[in-house]
C-alpha cells in the first residue's frame, strides 16, 4: 500500500509536492490521475477558490459599470434596464460554475451578451475559461460568433459616448485579447504536463537501462562461471576415471588424485555459491577463452601503456597466489573497467590501479584518474559498465562505490572478500 501512495506522490512534480494548492486542479488532474476518486470531478485547490473568487469579484465589478451605463442610456427604457440587470447578477452567479461546463456557459453566453450590458463581464470570463480549458476548435467558433455579434450589438445599443465604429474595434480588440490570454495560459498548462511525463519517461527509461545492465552483468558472470565450473568438473571426472580404471595403483597416486578431487570439488561448490541467482544467458559462449585472474593485471596494465595511456599499478597483496580465482577475476573485471572509463573520460592522464589485501582482510581495489586535460566530449551510454561492475561485487559478496573527486578527478572504490 506505501507502495502505492509512494508512486502517486512521485508523479506529481516534486517542487509542488507540499504546495499542491499553487497548482490548478486541472492541471493536478493530468499530473496525478490517480489521485483523485474515479467518475468524480477535481476538488478545487486554494488557488482555484482565489481565482474563481477574482473572476466574480470582476464579472460584479464590470456588471456594476454596465448597469450604470444601461440605466443612464436614454436607447433603453426602464424596465429593459432592470431585466438586464437582472439578467446580469444570473450571469455573474453562473461564473462559479466555469470549470464544470466551460463550453455550455460559454454558449449560453452568446445570447445573454446580446441582450444585457451588465452581463458583459461575466461573458468575457465564460470566453476566457473556454480559452484555457477547451481545444482551439471550440475556441475558434464560439469566438468568430462573438466577434460577428458585437457590430450587431452596438448598432442596437449604440453608445452614447463613442462612435460606433471606436466601440465596434475596441470590443473585437477586447474578445481577441481574452481569447489570446486564454490560449496562453492553456499552453503553459500543456507545456507543464507535457514536462512532467517527459521526467516520467526519462525515469522509466533511466530504471531499464540500469536493469538491462544489471542483467547483462549477470548473464557474463554466469558464462564465466559455466567456463569455470566446467574445467574443474572436467579435472574431477578425469581423476575419478583414472580411480576406477586402476584401482591398483599406489596409494601415493591414489591419495594424490583423491586430494585433487577433494580440492576440485571444494572450489567448484564455492563457485555454485557465488552464482546462486544468478540469471543465466540463452546461449552459451563456446569460444574457450581462458578466464582472467588477479595474475593477468601486469598484461592488462602493459596493453594499456602500449595503446598509449599511463597507468601506475601499484600491487601490495599478501601471498597473491592464494587469492581465489573467483575474486581474482573480478578484481581483474573491476580494474579493466576502471582503465576503460579513465581512456574515454580522461584521456592522457595518469591512472593509478592499487591493489593491496590479505587473507581474511579482503582484496581492495582502487582506480583513479585526475581530471582531463582540456575539453572532453562526453560519450554516450556512460555509467552502464559501472552498473555492471556494482553488481558483479554485489554477487561476490562485496562492494564497489564510484564518485568524482573535488578536483575533477575521478575515483572507483572495490573491496571483496578474501578468506
């Protein structure tokens, strides 16, 4: 269950996540459809009740100036003046139902403009909700009748003050500006969301590319593992047979093979114990290459400085032939990553590889790069390979971090377990 409020908290932006009131309820609506019960309209948030208490406070406002213009038009009588301001204070009551039916007050805003001068502000409003909460289709019609009534309007009423022409242009100038404020308070909404599920995606997309990676360094450790284990059962069935076929042999060979397998099959259930859960490829390396050991980090760092990189290793390990091959190989893993990334991210700079340990104290590994002469292009896809590595030391029983260091540089931290 926290699971689920977890992930309906994340969907909202986390600059909002407390201040949930600075956003529109529509606007909430698309962030979190989860959040509100299905079939119910959004409950209005506090900026919803300011807003929506603005525009009534204005639709009265401008209704008041209406209806004193209307009372002192000598074209309108008097009892044509109080059922337009009638019909006006109903006007400015229907602005509190804006955000359920924006399309139909709209509509039914085209008459009542027509026939009241105290329902003009109330109208604007009804135009402008449409605006910000309906596509431009909806907007372009009811709009373009709008403008096409307002010479009729004042060529029944025409003002006392202006020329008809002045108040025809001010009032399209007016209908067009509500209408452009609308669309653009829309498109910000819009362009609001459309961020929000652009993070959500690019999350989502972040999440599997760490999973892939995660499974793809599973996958090699298994057919690592498959090599191992293979040689070693190999050697212990080799063993076996030479016993059953010369069951008179002398007990020194007999002893010597029986130690062989006792030892094979001892390193090949430590094997089985690293590689319990881990997921096995679909199809099986067949090439036969040997499997790297700790012993193989001289020929890596020399292929390094050959390829032109300078690399300081620095080895102060503790009988370094007893270090299991398991841990050998992914200390080998971890330090070829670690020159790998320094080549593309430093090049030219100088790498220390220093590995030290003991039996019973752990293997530590550590790779560090200082920062890059000059400008580097970044390379795409980076930081998979370190994913990777973090799992193969997970598996191993260990530890790996990686972080950049105050001075630009750039460090990769290991230790495993040994003993």
């Amino acid at each position: 269950m926290s699971t689920v409020r977890g992930d309906k908290a994340a969907s909202v932006p986390r600059a909002f996540t407390g201040r949930r009131w600075l956003l529109p309820s529509a606007v909430l609506k698309e962030l979190d459809p989860d959040g509100e019960r299905p079939g119910r309209r959004p409950r209005r948030t506090a900026r919803d009740w300011l807003v929506d208490f603005s525009c009534f406070l204005m639709a009265v406002g401008l209704g008041l100036v209406g209806a004193d213009a209307v009372t002192h038009n000598p074209h309108v009588s008097d009892n044509v003046a109080h059922l337009d301001q009638l019909i006006g204070a109903v006007a400015c009551a229907a602005v509190w139902l804006r955000r359920r039916w924006p399309f139909g007050l709209a509509i039914a805003a085209l008459p009542v403009g027509i026939i009241s001068d105290t329902a003009g502000g109330a109208c604007m409003i009804a135009l402008f909700t449409l605006a910000v909460h309906r596509p431009f289709r909806h907007v372009a019609w009811v709009g373009g009748v709008n403008l096409v009534l307002i010479p009729f309007y004042f060529w029944m009423r025409p003002d006392p003050d202006l020329p008809y022409l002045a108040t025809v242009i001010i009032f399209v100038l007016l209908t067009v500006v509500v209408i452009a404020c609308g669309m653009v308070v829309r498109s910000k909404r819009l362009l609001m969301v459309s961020f929000q599920d652009r993070a959500r995606r690019a999350e989502t997309e972040a999440r599997l590319r760490a999973e892939q990676a995660q499974q793809l360094a599973r996958e090699a450790i298994a057919r690592e593992m498959h090599d191992v284990l293979a040689h070693r059962l190999t050697l212990l069935s080799v063993h076996a047979g030479a016993l059953e076929f010369r069951p008179d042999a002398p007990p020194a060979e007999v002893s010597r093979a029986a130690g062989v397998i006792r030892e094979s099959a001892h390193e090949a259930l430590q094997d089985l114990r690293e590689i319990i859960g881990v997921l096995r490829a679909g199809e099986h390396d067949d090439t036969g290459r040997p499997q790297p050991t700790l012993a193989a980090l001289d020929a890596l760092v020399a292929e390094s400085r050959e390829a032109g990189m300078k690399v300081v290793l620095d080895i102060r390990v503790t009988d370094a032939g007893a270090v299991p091959a398991s841990v050998g190989r992914t200390a080998y893993r971890i330090a070829q990553e670690g020159l790998t990334n320094a080549r593309k991210h430093a090049p030219g700079a100088e790498v220390t590889v220093s590995v030290q340990g003991a039996p019973g104290d752990g293997l530590s590994v550590t790779v560090r790069n200082p920062p890059p002469e000059g400008e580097v292009t970044p390379v795409p896809g980076s930081g998979q390979g370190l994913i990777g590595l973090a799992e193969r030391a997970t598996l191993a029983g260990g530890r790996l971090e990686h972080a950049p260091e105050g001075d630009g540089g750039f460090e990769v931290r290991a230790w495993l377990p040994w003993g």
